[in-house]
C-alpha cells in the first residue's frame, strides 16, 4: 500500500509473515520507535520516499524503516547520539533494550538512513 502524508512523503508499507499477537509492552514499545522514526523521515531527512517493513519470523518481530533523504554520520558509540542532539534515536535504543530487542542504524551522508529493530515476540 502506499500512502502520501502530510508531509509529501511517499511512504509504503509491507508485511511478511504470519501476523501474531505481541506482548503489549513489546507491542507499544514497537509502536513508539516506528512513530520516532517517521518523525525523524518527516522533521530532518529531506527524504521523497519511506518505506516501513514489517516481518514476523521464528517468534520475532523486526520493523524496517528506510528513507531516501539526506542521511547522517552514524557515532561510533551509542552514547554519543545524545551529545549529537539526537535524542529521539538514543530513546529508541533505550526502548528497544527495555523488551529485550535491538535497534540498528544505518546511514551515510548523501545515502538515506534505514533503522531496523527487532524484538522478541
């Protein structure tokens, strides 16, 4: 499906796997990083186009959101997000963490970012 917001961003979305019931902590806390991550698409990537997929495989849950935008230089150490001023991806990994799941970012300048979490179901 495809779905223009707001924000003039062509976002699509897909879902692989046989959809189950999540943990509503897990659930809520997959939720939260999905929408910070959006947030993140719509307020700083500059990015035309993002795509959020998600997979249900062997008891987990991994959410994919990528953009085409500007992108970013990654820090080394995940401590560092938040003296870089990004504090909605250090909270991310903080929420990720709390249900026992992982968060991985992936971005270069000029090459869009992609933000990959995954939890146990």
């Amino acid at each position: 499906s495809k779905v223009t917001l707001h924000s003039n961003i062509v976002s699509r979305g897909s879902l692989q796997g046989k959809e189950h019931h999540l943990r509503e902590e897990v659930a809520i806390a997959l939720f939260r990083i999905t929408q910070e991550a959006l947030r993140n698409v719509w307020r700083h990537s500059g990015a035309t186009a993002a795509d959020i997929a998600i997979e249900f495989t062997n008891g987990r849950a991994r959410i994919t959101v990528s953009d085409n935008g500007k992108g970013f230089q990654v820090p080394e150490k995940i401590s560092d997000l938040a003296r870089q001023d990004k504090l909605g991806l250090a909270g991310m990994y903080e929420r990720a963490q709390l249900i026992g799941g992982t968060l991985t970012v992936q971005s270069q300048p000029g090459k869009g970012t992609t933000i990959i979490v995954e939890a146990p179901g």
